[in-house]
C-alpha cells in the first residue's frame, strides 16, 4: 500500500517536471504546444544514446539532456512558434500535431521503433525497506531531484525578480508588456526552460516510461490531464495535479488493471466539466 | 478558418433581395457537377476492360477510393461542426468507431440474413448510436475555451477507445470484430471480392450526405450556424438558440460519423479498436484542414490528398511517411490559409482580376 503510494508520488514527481513548462507556457502566452512531449523525448534519447552508445555516466546525461532540449526549445521557438503566438489554437494544435508526427517519424526512422532500455549505475538499482514500505532507490532518487527541483522553481518563481516580471506576464501579459516588461523575452526564456525540464525530465524517466517513438503523443494527454486540473496560473497546481494523476495512475493500474486508463480520463473529463479553469486555481476573472 | 466563407457569395449573386442571393448561393455550379461527375467516373472506368480499353491505376485501386470516400464523409461531418458552427473537435474517431461497431455487430448477428444484417438498416443504426452518444456528450462542448473543447472531446474519444479495447466479449477487443456479413444491398447487389458494390454503395450514401448537409448549410439552420461561429454573443442577442443549434449540428454530424464508420465496417466486413484509435480523429481533422474548412467540398478533396498521399508515401518509405504529413501540416499552417480550397479560390480570383468577364455573361 505504501509502496503504491510512493511509486505513485515518484511517477507524478516526474509527470510534474516534464509538463511544468507546458502549463507556464500555456498560462504565458496561451499557446497549445502538443508537442511538448517530444522535448521530452528528446532529452530521453539522448541519454539512450549517451549511456547506451558512449558509455557516459547517467550523471551527466541529466544535465546534458536538459540543456540539449532546451536549445532545441529556443531554437525552434524562434524560428516557428513565434509565428504562430496570433494564430487561432485550431492552428497551433495542428501545428503541434505536425510537430509531433515529424518528431515522431524521425526518432523511428534513426533509432528504430522498439523501446530503448538504458542500464541505470547499479548503486540506484535495488530496494530496501522502510516503515514498511518496499521503497525503490531509483524512485527515491526521482523524488529527490525533482523535489529540489520544485523547490527551485517555487524560489525562482516566488522570490525573484524575473520571477514576479513572468507571474505578472501570466496574470495579464498586455498590462506588463505596457508597464515595461520583455513579454517575448521572458517567453523564449521560459519556453527553453520548460523545454529544457522536459528534457532532463525525459531523461529521468528514460527507464520508468517507456522511452519509444510514439513517447510524444502516448504522454500527451497526462499532460492535458495536469494542465485541467491543475490549471496554468500557478505552478502549486500542476504540481498537486501530478501527484494526484500519478497516485491515482499507479493505483488504477495496480488494484483494477482491467479497466485501464478509464479512471484518468473519466476525471479529466469531469474536472473540465465542472471546474473548466482547473481544480486549484484561483477564482480568477478575466 | 474561413471567416468570410459566409461573405464569399459571387459578384452576381449581390444584387436583389435576400432570399434570391441566398438561393443563388446554393446553386449548384459547374465544378460541383464535374466533382461528382470524376467520382462516378472512377466507378465505371472498370467497365473500361470490357470495352476494349485500360485504365492502367483505377481498377485495382477501387478500394482504395471507397477508403476515400468513407473517410471523406467523416471529413464532411467534422467540417459541419468546425468549418461552419466553429466547434474544435479532436475526438470525431469515437464517433466513426461507434458506428462502425453498431453497423458491425447489426451485420455480425444478422448473420448474413436481412433484416438485421441488411446494409441501409446498418447504416441507420450506425448513425443513431453514434448520434445518441453526440447528444449525451455535446453538452460537454457548450462550454469553455477551444482548448478545453480540445480535451473534453479527445478525453471522450479515450474512454470510447479504452472501451472498445476492455469490452472484449461485445467488441471482440483488440483482435476486432470478425465476421461482419452484410446481406445484399438494397436486396439486388452483393458485396463482392473487388469492391464494386462497395465503391458504388459508398459513393452513393457519401453523395446522399452530401446532398443533405449542402441542403443543410444553405438553409436558415446553416447560416445561423455561420453567424455563430462568427460571435456567438451577437447571435445570441439578435435571438439565436446558440445552444440548442450547436447540439443539434454536433449530434448531426455524430450521426454522419457514424455512417461513415458503419459504411468502412460493412465495406471491409471487419471493424477493429483501429476505428476508434486517436489517429482517426487527428487524420480525419487533418484531411478537414487540408482540403480547407467551411465549404464542405473541403473534406473529400482533403481525404482524397491525404489518404493518396498516405498510399504513395508508405510505398517509398513504409511508417515514415507521418513524417511528410507532419511537413506538409507545419507548412500548411505557417503558409496557407484554408487548405487546397484556399488555393483554389485565391487563383481563380487572380485570374478574374486578370481577365475581367464580358459585360452581361452573368445574368
């Protein structure tokens, strides 16, 4: 029962870290990248490659992977989603879309459709026990990182001045752009950060999720699910969504496999029905 | 997409009271004849053999444009909802799957014998479980952002997929729906080994629907749909049901789904977890874009590219041909508005500009 629990929470900690981004850029510049996932996949293939073909150590893919995809992210925010900021979100979805089938066909196409398995260093393989609970060393290693991570984050978010300059551009982007604030600037930086925690997210999860091709659009609606419960204008909420959807997925998973992802998609669905702004937010107005 | 689908009436369509410009809008043009008139073409150049000449691709490929024509209908029903009331929808393939199983499983327990197994009968109850779960879960789409309409119906298109693949004993789970037997159609044609009854079974229920939603979109009910999408709030002051227009548009196009599934379940006697996967909804919206949104000939034309596309490309390079599509949509989007329609209707427009018609040819 324990062990449920924390493998549930270790799944949401990573759900978190890799659709952070898509929620804050989302909240920023209300823009629907779908294809946020393959930034994920991203970082978790080039750590597949790393350990798998030059025997690099997993310590150093992490941040490898993070600051890989994150160029990827702000190179291709430039060059194309830049463009796409006034288009209608029908668009930006089918942009995505095609994003995605291009990620997708290309990653099959240069590392084969099967799915990759990495070897973890073997000090983070194994289990001990603990109150009780069979705890995975690996997953208490997730939980660490990402822990820190989410704290990070909440300091930067909350203590700092760029920090206060982003939440003002989510709250309302048109007065903050009038008040003086690099609206765009801070965009292409947090879209290459979110990319970038994708990544290293990805690389984390490289041997819990399955790491294969269709990666981008198998995860695409867990981060659909966080982004409508846990609403875009914190980042409390999609934290609290992740662990949430991880508890409850694991759990489903563990105790009613025959019904599948029925449960997650039947709360998505409700959680949009009844409370369309997300299940944490504030009672915002516009 | 096509904000000024609505405005676009020809230049001698302007002049005169109301309801002439709206019946001279809904006139039937020259290019729509030579549309229908390729189509049925197709279906008879198999004669062409008989008659002592070849058509070297077409004979072999009638399947191939059945396929077309069933995922052109389901094409159509999605441009019903986004190119003319403006509903977002990426959820469509639960529909075609729900169709495709009721029409199924009439036909799989009919065993082959009318009543139950016939066709038409199929096809019916094909739509109305399809349309049965569009009334349910259109309530979902009145509310909220585009986003939010994203996920609500793509959640619902989840649940019907998870569905279909757990219900083992009613849909055969993933191994699909084996046995789908139809009896004749109308009583006198058989479904046979090459798809002739198959092409011209399609073709003509595709061209049915289509006759109906082109009634259905020149009429009052149509443009109200229009004015809707245009701003709902607008319309909704000068007195528009918006909310039970859009029920009803998003229902009727479930039903069109659902035939167009029943039709793909009946044609290839088989109906599988396929039918209702995620990529039915993303294609089946892809072919609406492609083709351009909002002038209903968008969807055929667009399920035409696609799916030649589709058979051309898997034969140079089998699984990567996602990877074109994906090209072509980014493209489309930075580049094109409204799709091949788009295209169409801006060269044609270029080329009036450069040669201006005589005085009088419009009367």
């Amino acid at each position: 029962m324990l062990t449920i629990l924390f493998d549930g929470v270790a799944y949401g900690m990573l759900l978190f870290v890799l659709s952070v981004g898509l929620c804050v850029t989302l909240g920023l510049m209300n823009f629907i990248n779908l294809a946020h996932g393959a930034f994920a996949m991203a970082g978790g293939y080039l750590t597949v490659v790393m350990m798998n073909w030059y025997g690099i150590s997993f310590y150093w893919c992490l941040p490898a992977a993070f600051i890989v995809s994150a160029v990827l992210g702000v190179v291709l925010e430039r060059t194309l989603y830049s463009r796409l900021y006034d288009k209608t979100h029908l668009d930006q979805v089918l942009f995505s879309i095609g994003l995605i089938f291009v990620a997708t066909a290309a990653v099959d196409y240069a590392m084969g459709a099967s799915q990759q398995i990495i070897n973890l260093p073997d000090h983070l393989n194994g289990r001990f026990e603990f109150l009780g609970a069979s705890i995975g060393v690996y997953r208490l290693f997730v939980i660490v990182i990402c822990g820190l991570l989410t704290v990070g984050l909440q300091f930067v978010i909350g203590r700092t001045r760029f920090g206060s300059r982003l939440r003002a551009s989510v709250d309302d982007g048109r007065v903050a752009r009038g008040l003086g604030i690099d609206v765009t600037f801070i965009f292409a930086l947090t879209f290459a950060f979110g990319s970038g925690l994708a990544g290293l997210g990805g690389a984390l999860g490289a041997s819990i999720l399955s790491m294969d091709p269709t990666f981008p659009l198998k995860y695409m609606i867990y981060f659909l699910i966080v982004i409508a419960v846990g609403g875009t204008t914190t980042i409390t909420g999609p934290f609290f969504a992740s662990i949430l959807l991880g508890v409850a997925d694991v759990a489903g998973k563990y105790f009613v496999p025959s019904i599948g992802g029925f449960i997650i998609y039947s709360i998505m669905v409700l959680v949009l029905i009844f409370r369309p702004e997300g299940l944490f937010t504030r009672s915002v107005r516009r | 997409m096509s904000a000024a689908s609505a405005t676009d009436l020809p230049a001698a369509a302007t002049a005169g009271p109301a309801s002439l410009r709206l019946l001279e809008a809904a006139r039937w043009r020259w290019y729509e004849f030579l549309f229908w008139g390729i189509a049925a073409a197709c279906g008879l150049s198999v004669l062409a053999p008989a008659l002592g000449f070849t058509v070297p691709v077409i004979p072999t490929k009638l399947m191939l444009l059945s396929e077309i024509l069933i995922l052109g209908l389901l094409a159509l029903s999605i441009d019903l909802t986004l190119g003319y009331a403006g509903l977002v929808t990426l959820g469509q393939g639960a529909f075609f799957g729900i169709g495709a199983y009721a029409a199924g499983l009439m036909a799989k327990y009919g065993a082959g014998v009318a009543p139950l197994s016939d066709p038409l009968l199929g096809l019916l109850g094909a739509g109305l479980a399809a349309s049965v779960v569009g009334f349910a879960t259109s309530f979902l789409v009145l509310r909220g952002s585009d986003l939010a309409r994203l996920m609500v119906t793509l959640g619902v298109a989840l649940i019907v997929e998870e569905l279909v693949n757990k219900l083992k004993d009613i849909t055969g789970g993933t191994d699909g729906l084996q046995g789908v037997m139809s009896s004749k159609v109308l009583g006198i044609w058989d479904f046979d080994l090459y798809g002739y009854t198959a092409f011209w079974y399609a073709l003509g229920i595709t061209f049915l629907c289509f006759w109906f939603c082109r009634r259905l979109v020149n009429s009052p009910f149509g443009y109200s749909l229009r004015a809707i999408k245009g701003n709902a709030l607008r319309a909704r002051a000068i007195g528009m049901p918006v909310n039970a227009r859009l029920i009803q548009v998003y229902t009727l196009s479930a039903f069109i789904a659902g035939v167009a599934g029943g039709l793909l379940a009946q044609t290839t006697q088989f109906a599988s977890p396929d039918m209702v996967a995620f990529h039915r909804s993303a294609d089946s919206l892809l072919m609406v874009i492609f083709g351009g949104a909002g002038h209903l000939y968008g969807g055929l034309i667009g399920a035409a590219i696609f799916r030649i596309m589709q058979d051309f490309l898997s034969n140079i390079t089998p699984q990567y041909w996602l990877f074109w599509v994906g090209i072509v949509l980014i493209l489309l989007v930075l580049f094109v508005r409204n799709g091949v329609i788009g295209l169409l209707m801006a060269a044609s427009q270029k080329y009036i500009a450069k040669v201006p018609p005589k005085s009088g040819a419009l009367k």
